[in-house]
C-alpha cells in the first residue's frame, strides 16, 4: 500500500535497505495504540529536533515549477505545459526553527504565452514537516490549519494506524506506522490523509494529505495535494528527501471547461550536518534569490524540458492521486469539492456567439447551479438572428468522486452531422462570415433522456446514453459577406429511438514511449417517419466509429499518425445523418469538405513534426514566443465504399499529401494540401486543434 520514492533506497542515503510489509492490522479511531503513537510523535515535534548531535545542517534542493492548463469538457485529457521553471537551492536549517533557503540558479522555458507569477513560499521547500499552524501560498491559499501532531491538532483530528512497514538496514530494523488522519469536523479548515511514522523514533517519515474546502481561502482553488517524504540522514535524523505539491484552480464567476495546474517537485540531498552555522545568518525572509547576474552563472544541464520528469503531462502524478482517494475515502466527498452556487457556464467560447449558414449570427449564454454532494444543474440557450429558432439544452447531473455520473437532459439544438469536426468552430465562423465557407452540416434535432457515466475501467472511460429524438433537415437562411454557401445535407425527418455506448481513452503513455488517445462510439435505435412507411418490420439502424491517434517523439521531432474507421448499416436504408462522412483538413486534406458520404470510411494521416527557424515575437507581460516554428509535412489516404445517393460517387483509395506550419508557440497552424485522385490544392488556417473542444 504504501510507495516510498527510489532514492530512499539509494546508496547515497542508506546502503543496504530492503523494505518488507509488516504485519499490522488496522486499527480502530483513536484507539490506544495508535493514540499513545500519535503523542509520542507530537511531542517529538514539539522537541523541534532538539537532539543534541544536530545543530544545523545545510543541503542542496533540485526542484520543478510547472504551471499546466488542463482543457475540454469533463477534462479528461492531459494539461499541457504552459511555464516550465527549474530551480536549485542552498538550503539551511538550524535548531529549534529556523530556516533560510538561497535560489542560486533558476532558469524558465515558456511553451505558451503566460503571465503567471509564483508564491515566493512556492519556490522553495517544506522545513520540518511544516509548523504548527499550515500557510500555503503566502497565506493567500490556505491559512491557519492546524498540524495533525501538535498541541491544538491533538483534540482537532482523529487517528488510526492502517498499515506498516518495516525498512532492514544493515545494522538495524526499523518499523514505519501509516497512521491516518481525519478531521472531527470537516467543515473546520483541517488536512485529511496520512502520516507515516518511524514506530521507535516517533519522528515523521512520510506525510501525504489534501485540505477539506473550508480550508481554502482562494475560491477558485479545486484542491492542493501535498506529498512529504523524508530519508534517514547519519542513520539517525529523518530529514526532507522529496518533495511534491499540485494545486489546481478553476474560475469561479465562469463554470468553463478550463483548469490551471501548479506542480511542484523537489530531490534534497547531500546534507551537511553541524556546520557551525550562525543564527544571524537567518535574518529576513526565509526564501531569497541571488541577483539576476548570479543566477545566470549556475550550470546546468542540458534543456528544462529535457530533464523535466516524463510524466509531467500526467492528469495527475501518482503519488498525488494517490493522496486525494486516500482523501476522499476518509471523509464524505463534498468536504473536498468545490462549494454550491451559481456561475455563467459554457462548454465553449461559440456558446456566446457563432456563425454559420443555418442560423447566420447567433447569440447565447448559460449558467450552472451547484448544490454540492455532486449534484448541478445547467441551462443554456442561444437565438439565431437569422433562422429566429431558439436553441437551449437542461441537464441535470450528479456525478460521484468515483467516476460514476448520472445526467438527464433535454435539448432543441442543431446536431453537426459526421464523427470528426474539420476545425474550430471559432475559425469556421469567421470563414462562414467572410468567405462563405461553413465547414458544418447541421441538421435539427430535439431530444430528451438519460447518460449514465460508467467511470473507468482499464484506462478507458464508458458511457451509455439513452434518448427519443425527433431528427430533421435545415435551411440555409443566411447569407454570406462574400461567396456562396454550400447545399445543408437532405437530413430525413424522422423519430428515432437511440441507444448509444462511447469508449475514450484519454491521451496517456502507452507502449514503447507513445501517448495513444482513442475515441469510439457504437449506436443504434429504430426510427420512424420519411421513406419509411414501406418497411415490413420498424426501420433501424446500426453505426461505430473509431479514431485513435498516436504520438511518438523522436528526439526533438514527432511522429503523428491518426487513424479513422466507420461504418454504419440500416434497414430499410441508412438516414443521411448517420453516414460516415470525411473530407476537410483532418479527414481528408485536398478534398472539399465532406466530399465523401458513405456506409464504410476509412482514413490514415501519417505526420512528421520538427522544428524549423522563425521570427521571435514579443507578447508584452505574457512573454515571448520562441524563435522556431514546427513544420509538419505529411501524407494521407482515405478509402469509402458505398456512396450515399446524395453524395458524389466515389470507392476505393484517395491519397494526398501536404504539409503544415505551426507558428506561435504551437497556437496556430496553416495547411496546404493536394489530393491526387480528383482531388484539389485546399488551404486552410486554424487554431491548434487541442482548443477545438473549447473554442
């Protein structure tokens, strides 16, 4: 149960080391033993280390501040780096508490414009387990909690020994106690987690904990999860070895599908102890940093994103996971979740405003309710100028700490047909607008039933969603600045029934070092109305989709392949909104859009990507954008076979070839592309596509 980092076995620190699970059977709360375990431990604390063979000590501190952002509804896919900072630090402790940690060297690498600036107590590391009283963030983010093991934090928690372990050292045996640790009140600022205690020493080994709400005093703050880990130092003294913090932040006026991520790691080693260190050496604030010019003299190696751990764009790095179940499974749920109330809310920026040829300029809004215990409540709307329809959806959800969701909904909206979307739907209004060239094929729909959220199971997440629609074709009722809209797709009136089963796999590290996203989904129903009257039996059909893609980096280059495969069967005949369309820039570059319409699509997009020189542009406070661009040529082909009726004809194979250009930190991508079987040059502009979801 309990992971202890890797360096706690490292030669540098223990020579030696075998750890072995040790039989200890849970405990109830606060029982005897574990009681007598915690006072011992809060007392050793209260000593501050006062052992008289340690004065003070000096080491050094390796560490990462990286700043994520974390996009797209549910999100579930993995933050991207934002802001990488690679710090290291002189740090300095004398008895019974005092501390002062010097930034000798500090360098950054920006990947996307920014303006962040940190806490100065986050560019440094926690001392002694923290004091008493708990302060994050300058007092800005938590302030006033009280330590588990201290006078006040005695009567304010509850505890229980949970599990053990025992460390064989050469010389010596020692026996570590899991101890967990609970609020009496979880609607009093308070820490839920654990401590790890060293059973003969009562020194703290190990602390692992995440904050109930009330603790919080910034709203948008989601929570911080902290991971302390200490290595026995001259075989005697459990001093700080690793160290980790994630504090996640979402807006609070706006329920957006968008989270800031702050991740701090830190590796302390090589300790000095009894220096002679002088006490008027501590004098002013306990975290400093060297002048700039000194700052710059510090070696490094290699580049930050080079030496930046591998898994940073993990939703969330184990350990810290690990901490908010921990926390979660100690106490109820929404003690830990975002606070009941009002917000504006939209899934995207084109649910305020958006244009295409059905609807011309619409206009929208929304809002969620909270009322905690994982229950909400949505309602959105927009209105199209030119088509004078209302749109609008209702949910009602109710999702659980566990993965498993319930949601009920209605809805009147306009539903895009195919499985892919060929760019934003930002860009393609402002194309839709001025060029004429709406890259959707909406169709009417209106629908009311039921989702249920499975939660995750061996890394895929599942979903049924069950409803009774009315489907319909549209209109064009708007008109252009320039050019002429394209023909809306001769959607079939009908009612359907639907049931519907989707897998996703978030991005995340698969084999042989690539980061693999898969997204299918299987559905089907019975349906009534147009061209159907005929049929013998009740009409229905039967559809699956599935796209993955694969990422690989080679060096400082990538390899992109995306793959597509769809297919869909009915009787008496397949409704026209339930073809497997492609064409467009990422189903099908240098064909027009949805220029293929049939009951089998497949496609392969095999990409290269690297670096190439380009002209650095200054952003003001949000910083710099590199001197580099990212050339991407690729290759491409699509099979079809079964046309639709309204659709050109088309089977067989259809390649292509092109390349694109990703300028301004990877925001904005530019695309030329020729198809080689009655295919044509296309060009096409657009934001990089892991904002479509929210754009």
């Amino acid at each position: 149960m309990l992971r202890f980092s890797a360096a706690l076995g490292a030669a540098c620190w223990v020579l030696g080391l075998s750890i072995v699970p040790a039989a200890a059977p849970a405990q109830g709360w606060n029982d005897a033993r574990t009681m007598a375990l915690v006072e011992r431990a809060t007392a050793r604390r209260a000593e501050q280390l006062a052992d008289t063979a340690l004065t003070d000590y000096r080491a050094t501190a390796h560490g990462y501040l990286t700043f994520l952002a974390q996009l797209g509804h549910g999100l579930t896919e993995p933050p991207k780096v934002v802001k990488a900072d690679e710090l290291a630090l002189e740090v300095y402790w004398h008895a019974p508490d005092l501390s002062k940690q010097v930034i000798e060297g500090r360098r950054d690498t920006l990947l996307l414009p920014t303006d962040i600036r940190y806490h100065r107590d986050h560019l440094g590391i926690v001392q002694n387990n923290f004091p008493n009283i708990i302060r994050l963030g300058e007092g800005d983010e938590v302030q006033d909690v009280p330590h588990p093991l201290s006078p006040v934090g005695m009567a304010d928690y509850d505890f229980a020994i949970r599990d053990s372990l025992t460390f064989r050292l050469p010389d010596r045996t020692l026996s570590v106690y899991e101890v967990a640790v609970r609020p009496k009140s979880d609607t009093l600022p308070r820490i839920v987690g654990a401590i790890y205690i060293d059973r003969t020493s009562a020194q703290v080994v190990r602390m692992a904990f995440d904050f109930t709400r009330p603790a919080y005093l910034d709203k948008q703050l989601e929570d911080i999860s902290i991971v302390l880990e200490n290595a026995l130092v001259n075989g005697r003294f459990w001093l700080p070895r690793r160290q980790e913090i994630e504090i996640r932040r979402t807006g609070t006026w706006l329920d957006f599908p968008a989270r800031g991520i702050i991740r701090g790691r830190w590796e302390i080693c090589c300790y000095e102890v009894n220096t002679g260190l002088q006490r008027a050496f501590f004098v002013g604030p306990e975290i400093v940093q060297l002048p700039p010019a000194l700052l710059q003299r510090h070696q490094w190696e290699g580049r930050i994103m080079d030496s930046l751990p591998p898994d940073v764009r993990a939703v969330t790095d184990a350990d810290v996971r690990r901490v908010q179940e921990e926390a979660r499974s100690l106490v109820r749920a929404e003690a830990l979740s975002r606070a009941s109330g009002a917000a504006l809310s939209a899934r995207r920026v084109s649910d305020f405003v958006r244009v295409n040829r059905v609807e011309g300029l619409a206009l929208g809004a929304g809002a969620t309710v909270r009322f905690g215990a994982g229950m909400s409540s949505s309602l959105s709307g927009r209105w199209g100028i030119d088509d004078h329809e209302p749109k609008g959806r209702a949910t009602f959800d109710v999702q659980r700490a566990s993965g498993l969701g319930l949601q009920l909904f209605a809805t009147r909206d306009y539903r895009d047909a195919g499985d892919l979307p060929e760019g934003s739907l930002l860009a393609n209004s402002f194309a839709a607008q001025e060029l004429g060239v709406d890259r959707t094929d909406p169709y009417d729909l209106r629908a009311a039933g039921v989702g249920v959220d499975l939660g995750a199971w061996g890394g895929l997440r599942w979903r049924i969603e069950a409803s009774h629609e009315t489907q319909g074709r549209l209109a064009i009722h708007a008109a252009p600045w320039r050019g002429r809209y394209e023909r809306t797709i001769p959607a079939w009136s009908i009612r359907e029934e639907r049931l519907a089963l989707s897998i996703t796999r978030p991005t995340a590290l698969a084999f042989w070092g690539t980061e693999l996203g898969l997204r299918s989904e299987l559905r089907g129903g019975w349906f009534m109305g147009r061209d159907t009257s005929f049929a013998t039996n009740q009409p229905y059909f039967g559809r699956v989709f599935v796209a993955a893609q694969l990422e690989r980096p080679m060096g400082r280059d990538r390899l992109v392949t995306r793959t597509t495969i769809g297919a869909v069967g009915a009787s008496p005949d397949v409704p026209p909104q339930e073809m497997v369309f492609l064409g467009g820039p990422i189903t099908a570059p240098g064909y027009p859009f949805h220029r293929f319409a049939a009951t089998f699509g497949a496609s392969e997009h095999v990409e290269w990507r690297t670096h190439v020189p380009f002209l650095p542009l200054s952003l003001g406070p949000f910083g710099r954008a590199p001197g580099s661009a990212t050339l991407a040529p690729y290759v491409h082909t699509v099979y079809v076979n079964g046309s639709a009726p309204f659709a050109e004809p088309a089977r067989g194979w259809y390649p292509s070839a092109g390349v694109g250009v990703y300028v301004l930190f990877d925001l904005i991508r530019f695309d030329v592309a020729r198809g080689f079987r009655h295919g044509e040059w296309t060009f096409s502009v657009d934001l990089t596509r892991d904002l479509w979801d929210i754009l």
